[in-house]
C-alpha cells in the first residue's frame, strides 16, 4: 500500500520533487513496483524541517532518497550561475541545493543506523569521481559524501526490488546489478579506472576515466583505502518494462506538479541511441533501445480512455526520442557498439507507423500528439513517418534539434546535420495545406564553439529563413558527460585531441548577445 502518512513502513522514500502516481515519474514508478511485491512505501516530498524527516517514523527495511527526475543544482541554477526563482508555474518549486546529500545528512542525524539508498539521476550521474560545474572542482563519488549503504544508477526498479529482498532477509548488498557500493577489494573482472586522487589533478587521467565509463561493465574507481565499485547494469526487456507501465497507476498529480501537462502521457521505451555527447542519459538508462510491445502500450491507451478526466487527447507518445521506438536489435545484450550508425539497425519506422495508426483509431481517442523530440536524420529513412506526424501528431509546432550549424561544433556534439534540409523540404511538402510550424533548438557555447562559429549559426539561420528559434540554450556541464569533460579537460575523451573551450562568462554572454539582437532585429 502506498501511503503519505502513517506508521511502520518497509521502505520510506525522502524525494526533492512532488509525488505523482504517474508512470513518468521516477518515485511514482518506484513506489508502484515496491508495493506490486506487497512492500509498504511511505514518501516524504521536500522535507526541511526535523518534524518532517521523522513525521513516518523509521522504515522497517530503509529510506530510499532521491532528488527527482533532475538533479538539484540544475534545478536551483541558470547555466550562468544566477539563482533560478520559485516559480511554481515554470516548475521551478524550492529544492535545497545538493538535496541528496542535504536529506541524508538530516536521516543520518535522526535516525543513525538505518539504511541508505541513493538514487535518481543526481545519485546516478555522481556515481564516479565527476566535474562539478557549480563548485567549478572535480568531486568524489556522491557515495562517500551521503554516508548511503548503496547508491542505485540508472532505472531502479529490478535494483531496488533486489535490494528489498535482501535487506528483508538480512543479507548483504553486494553484487546487486545496476548498482555501486565501496568495498575493500575487488576482483580482476573489474575494469579499474583511474584513481581518484589522479584525475582530481590530472586532466589526461580525468579523461582517460570519462572514456572507461560504461554502463555494461564492472567498474572500480580506488579511493583511499577502498574502491567504489560499480556492479554492470542489469538486462530489462520488453516483458519487464510491459509489467512496469501496466501497474495501476491512478495518474493522481500534486497541484505543483512538473508533469500536469503530461497526465496522459505514454511512454513507449527506454534508451537512445543518439549517443550526443552532451546528454548523459547513455551512461544512465543505456545507448541500446527496450520498446514495449504494441498491444500493452495499445492497452494502456484504452484504459487511459477510462480515465473521469480524459477529453481525448494523448499528451505524448515517445521516449527519450520519440522515433527510435521498435528499434531493439537482438544483438544489444552483447554488443557495445553504436545502433545509430550500424547497418543491423532497422531505420524503417515500421513499427512506430504501426503503432500509431493503431494508437489513433483506439475508441475514444481524438487525437495523439507526439510532443517527444524525434532525430530528424533517421526520420529521413521513412518519408511516410514525416507525413504521419504532420498528419496527425502535432499540436501547432514540431520541435527540432539541429543544436548548430558549424560542422566543428557538431562533430564534438556527436550530431550529423547533413540531412537537416531534406527534412524540411519532406516537412514542407507534407504540410502545405496547414498551419503547422517547426520549432529549433539550438545550443550555444558547446566545446568547440566560438565567437567565428556562432556567427556562422546567426548567418545561416538567417540564409535558411528560420523564424521559429524556440530557444538558445547556453551549454551546462552536467556532470558525466564527454561534453562535460571537454569542458573541463579541454581533451576530446573519445580522441584525447585538445579542444577549444569557452569557460568566461564575458564571452558567453556575447555568443548569447550575437544570436538574440539577430532574433529581435528578425520580429522588427
Ligand atoms: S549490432 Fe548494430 S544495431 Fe545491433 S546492438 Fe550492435 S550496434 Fe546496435
């Protein structure tokens, strides 16, 4: 039973974010697996005060802590550093900087010996020895610094049902896939990355590390006296993610939710295979596509339209990139290279054409948005995909990410912009009888980039005749990234060549100046 209030708990979870019984919410799916396997779940939502930590008493197993779906200095941070406000409107709601470290110190103060677990995209992205944009400093394993039993990376649900178990049965936490814990010795399956106290001050080490990391290994990092171990991912296939999504989930939002817009949203996979060097969502939920069956995604439509509040509208059909649905390889439990450029990978869409024409003609149905971003260079392999989305799958504007047009810039982002005018000519050709627009992002201040290249963008956005620049995103070194380490080192990780990087604000601010007095001078 999940409750938010109450006594005498398995497992209480202490989260940065609102609560939501949703399927796109990570404590939301968390919660829902636990309780599936009769654990009792108790949540907190951003506790700061000592009646809060203690309002559910001690958990029978442990407290699982977690910043949410972001991690929390992006959260509370512009890429320049600024203080981002409250604003419950934007979803822009209080969270303490550094929340998982903040929640665990106040646990560790209240209730000394209970178990630990860390997770969520701030744990998850912090496993390893990382660059910290904010502190401007490389720190160690988020592991060390929150006191946890276990730090769980990636998607968590056969990790933390594992965990569970064993806690339950009072065994230990060792060897657990998908998960890292600090252990005295390791065995010689480990790759050994370089040592903490090297890449703190060598930038050749620091990307030496960024090169080993992978999801689909052993890894350890030696610290001191120990090692932080990291144990490989664990498989999920289509059955498990089919279980997953079919729980009952009630869709239930709090008011301040960052998901209202998404009540009815579908997820159809997991992973993506872009491999851009800028996200890290690879070294989280991995580089290899688990789709769900049509006939359980086709399932949850049909109860959606069930549901007292639904006006007949999907919000979304995707994933993390809506067109790499049913672009699973049967070779990806074993294979470490890249799907995107490999010839085995089926690029037809057949599967995603399939799905969506299904999803459409579901009773009760009006219409499915795909809101999603799609990768335009595979949609090129279909044209019949490009007008299925025009005909039917956009809500006024489609969003796309060239991110830049200088080829320097690209090649370092790990993107291919070759097919971007064949898109839109596919695009405007589909869309001639109606009033739908693209929408593009673009990003700025990537390693790479400079004051030359981004007047190269200005000068070709104008030369295209691109009116709908959505937004021009300034580049964030999150932590774990190639980007990231470009940042930092100033080495490309996956060549160790020297790269140009722009670190001072000044000059940040005047790549932002060039590209928005050219937008305003275009609405004049
Ligand atoms: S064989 Fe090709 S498509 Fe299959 S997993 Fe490997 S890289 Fe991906």
């Amino acid at each position: 039973m999940i409750k938010k209030t109450g006594s005498n708990f398995d497992i209480i979870i202490i989260t940065g974010e609102y609560y939501d019984d949703h399927p796109l919410s990570p404590v939301g799916i968390i919660a829902r697996v636990l309780d599936a396997k009769g654990y009792s779940v108790g949540i907190i939502e951003k506790p700061e005060t000592k009646e809060q930590f203690v309002s559910l008493g001690e958990p029978n197993l442990c407290f699982c802590v977690t910043a949410g779906s972001m991690d929390s200095m992006l959260h509370n941070y512009t890429p320049m550093k600024r203080k981002r406000k409250d604003d419950p409107y934007n979803h822009v709601t209080k969270m303490p900087n550094r929340a998982v470290l903040f929640y665990c110190n106040k646990i560790k103060q209240y209730f000394k010996s209970t178990p630990m677990v860390i997770g969520g995209i701030e744990a998850s992205l912090r496993r390893f020895a990382h660059y910290d944009y904010w502190d401007n400093k490389v720190r160690r394993s988020i592991l060390y610094d929150s006191r946890a039993n276990i730090l769980v990376y990636g998607n968590g649900e056969k990790q933390i049902l594992e965990i569970a178990e064993r806690l339950k049965q009072r065994k230990d936490l060792i060897g657990i896939k998908g998960t890292c814990i600090i252990k005295r010795e390791i065995d010689e399956t480990v790759t050994v990355l370089p040592r903490m106290k090297e890449v703190k001050d060598d930038v050749k080490k620091f990307a030496l590390m960024q090169k080993e990391f992978c999801i689909y290994k052993n890894l350890a990092q030696e610290y001191e006296n120990n090692y932080l171990l990291q144990y490989q991912y664990p498989t999920y296939k289509t059955r498990d993610l089919d279980w997953i999504y079919s729980l009952p989930f009630t869709r239930k939002m709090h008011p301040q939710s960052s998901l209202k817009m998404a009540k009815f949203s579908v997820v159809t996979h997991r992973g993506c295979i872009g491999n851009c060097n800028f996200c890290s969502l690879s070294l989280h939920q991995g580089e290899k596509i688990i789709s769900r069956s049509e006939e359980n995604i086709l399932d949850e439509i049909r109860k959606i339209t069930k549901h007292p509040a639904f006006k007949g509208y999907i919000d979304d059909l995707g994933g993390p990139t809506a067109n790499m649905y049913g672009m699973d390889c049967e070779l990806k439990n074993s294979c470490t290279n890249h799907c995107l450029t490999c010839k085995n990978l089926d690029k037809s869409h057949d599967r995603l054409l399939d799905l969506l024409k299904k999803a459409r003609k579901i009773p009760g149905v009006k219409k499915i948005f795909v809101r999603s971003g799609i990768r335009y260079d595979l949609a090129c392999h279909n044209p019949e995909y490009i007008k299925e989305m025009v005909d039917h799958h956009i809500s006024g504007t489609l969003k796309i990410a060239p991110e830049h047009f200088s080829s320097k810039v690209t090649e370092l982002m790990n993107k291919d912009n070759a097919s971007f005018d064949t898109f839109i000519s596919y695009f405007n050709q589909f869309n001639k009888h109606k009033k739908q627009d693209l929408r593009y992002y673009f990003m700025i201040g990537h390693p790479g980039d400079n004051i030359q290249e981004v007047r190269l963008l200005r000068d070709l956005i104008n030369k295209k005749g691109l009116v709908n620049i959505n937004h021009f995103q300034l580049f964030t070194p999150t932590p774990m990234t190639n980007s990231t380490c470009m940042y930092w080192t100033g080495l490309n990780p996956l060549t160790m060549k020297p790269v140009e990087t722009i670190c001072d604000y000044k000059t940040k601010k005047k790549l932002k100046r060039i590209l928005l007095n050219n937008k305003r001078k275009r609405r004049t």
